[in-house]
C-alpha cells in the first residue's frame, strides 16, 4: 500500500504543475484531495492494518497529504496573482460572464449589390468592372454626349487635375457605370450580356436623397434581334425577384442620350401597395431605374452595325434599392458608420 501511496503521490505532483487555470486547479483538487479521491480512502483502510504497519504507512500518507494541500494552496495563489495581473486590479471575479463579442456582418450596400448581382447572374449575365478614374471619352463622348452636348450638365462631373490625352480627353471620377459597357464592347463581339456594379462620383452637395459617392449597377444586352419587349421581360422578372412576386411593375417614357427610345421602371409603392401615401409622393409607385434600347451611334462608336444588332440598356442606383424597401429616409446614415443604423440589417 505504501508504493501506491508513493505512485499517486508522483501523478498528483506531475498533474499539478500543468494546471493552467482555477477551473482545471479545483478539478485536481476533487481528484486528489477530495472526499472519494483514493488517497482519502486510502488513509480511510488503514484501520485494517496490523498497529506497526499502520503507523509507518499512516504518518507517511498524512506527510504526502499535508504536502498535496501546501501545494494546492501554493497553486492556487500563484494563479490568482496572475489574474490580478491580467484583470490590472486588486481582485478578479472569474464567474462573472464574458463581454459579449459582436458578429461582423456585411454593409446594407454590399448585401444589396451581392443580391442583385446574383440575380442577374441566374439570367445569364456576365459581371464586368471599369476604373473608376475615367476618360472623357468613355464617360460622355462615346455614350453619344461630345462637348458642349446639354446632357453633359445631368452629370455634375469631379474632374481630374491631369493633362488631356489628345485621343481620349480629360480624366475625371465616373459619373456612372455606363463607361463599363463602352470598354466591354470594345473587346467583346456579340452575343453580349453584362452587368457593371461599381462606386460612381458626382460633385454635389450632400443631403437626405444625394451623395457625391454611391453605387450603381447598369446592364447591357447586344445580340440580332433584341426588341423592346426582351428589356422589360428582363427586368419585370428582375423587380419581382428582388420585391416578391406580387410586386406590379409600369414603364414610362424618359430621357438619356445613349438609349433611343428610353424609359424608367417603377414598382408599386411598398409601403402602401399602389394606393398612395408619403413614401411614393401620393403616387403610388416608385421609380427604381431608367432604362432603355441602346442607341445606334453608340453601337457604332464600338464598330457594332446597328442595322444588323440591336441591345437594351439599364442602370440602377444601388442605395435607392434598401431606401424602398426598409423606409431609410436619409441616404447619409449609409456611410454615417453609425453601428446602431448598420447591425440592423
């Protein structure tokens, strides 16, 4: 019995030096110490020993004992000073709960353009990105607006402090995404079909409906025999994917210099169903893009023969799209990195 006092003794000492924490410490101190632990019952049988053999192994199971509590104690300061350490403090309550740790989660903005990405992928479209420091060119002459063209000034334009290449013109920040679909064209030959998400710059004042920074997506279709009825079959089944199924959808006439003819697309108002309130002005609808069929000297611009292709055109600013469909009523809460707008979505 004394050699199995003497080996559990050895494992008690070797399992004590690797405690980490006060957890694990209590957790030996059961095993070994406590009431059960086959040291206590140990010292429990010796009664059943002759009175010499009971005296020798008796004093010595009480030494490893005494020597098991010193170091249990010993321990146990040890861990508790290197606690106060850590905590900076006199004292460290550990059954107190952990601070609770915030999950990251995407912006409103991403999560938006990550949907409609995937959207328009499930019909086919390719996706495609631009610089966003852009030539003239590609941002207004190539999309049928040369210098001087009125519909310049639909764009309150930041321009670059850079010399003019004598091909291309000045740079500047893009105004829209539609520079995307000049460039895909250059190197791609139809059958086309892409979408163009990006960040686009406008140099305006900031209030609750405009930022000189936000998002756009514009998509583009080039094949032979693309009419006006192939845009709003795409984009009716676009609007209702991304607001439900029971969402109506109307066209109406609109202007851009690089569709002929072109139009806008409203939903009926979320909030009201088509009835009429504040949201949608009384009207009961709410534009969400302008859209329209691409217009012949653009194609031409990109040595695509207008008389023998034909393609449809449209463009959506991203933010406008969680404005509609959770209430937002200032765009500036978007990019305010306030964390109690953001973690709500």
């Amino acid at each position: 019995m004394l050699n199995q006092i003497e080996e559990l003794a050895s494992k008690a000492f070797g399992e004590l030096n690797k405690v980490t924490n006060l957890e694990e410490l209590e957790a030996w101190r059961v095993c070994y110490l406590g009431r059960k632990s086959t040291l206590v019952q140990a010292l429990r049988s010796l009664i059943k020993l002759p009175l010499e053999e009971r005296r020798v192994i008796g004093a010595r199971a009480n030494e490893i004992k005494n020597g098991l509590e010193a170091a249990l104690a010993q321990k146990k300061e040890s861990l508790g000073q290197g606690l106060t350490a850590l905590s900076g403090c006199e004292s460290l309550d550990v059954s107190l709960p952990g601070r609770r740790v915030s999950l990251g989660r995407l912006h409103p903005t991403t999560q938006t353009l990550d949907e409609i990405c995937e959207i328009f992928k499930g019909m086919g479209f390719q996706i495609v990105e631009g610089p966003e420091v852009e030539w003239d060119y590609y941002n207004f002459e190539a999309l049928n607006m040369p210098v001087g063209h009125p519909a310049r000034d639909m764009f309150a334009t930041l321009w670059m402090d850079t010399e003019p290449s004598t091909q291309f013109g000045a740079m500047l920040l893009r105004t829209h995404t539609s520079p995307v679909q000049i460039r895909a064209m250059e190197k791609m030959k139809p059958p086309i079909r892409i979408i163009a998400p990006g960040r686009v710059y406008r140099y305006e004042a900031t209030d609750v409906t405009h930022e000189w920074m936000f998002h756009q997506v514009e998509g583009l279709a080039v094949d032979k025999n693309i009419t006006l009825a192939d845009l709003k079959g795409t984009l009716f089944e676009f609007a209702r994917r991304l607001f439900g199924k029971e969402r109506k959808c109307r066209f109406r006439c609109d202007y851009f210099p690089f569709v002929e003819p072109g139009g806008e697309l409203s939903i009926d108002c979320i909030a009201c169903k088509g009835i009429g309130c504040r949201v949608c002005g009384g009207s009961g609808w709410l534009e969400i893009l302008g859209c329209g069929m691409v217009h012949p000297e653009v194609l031409r611009r990109v040595d695509i023969d207008p008389d023998v292709y034909s393609g449809f055109a449209f463009g959506m600013g991203v933010e406008r799209i969680p404005i509609l469909r959770y209430g937002v009523e200032d765009i500036r809460l978007f990019y305010g990195n306030d964390i109690r707008f953001l973690e709500q979505f």
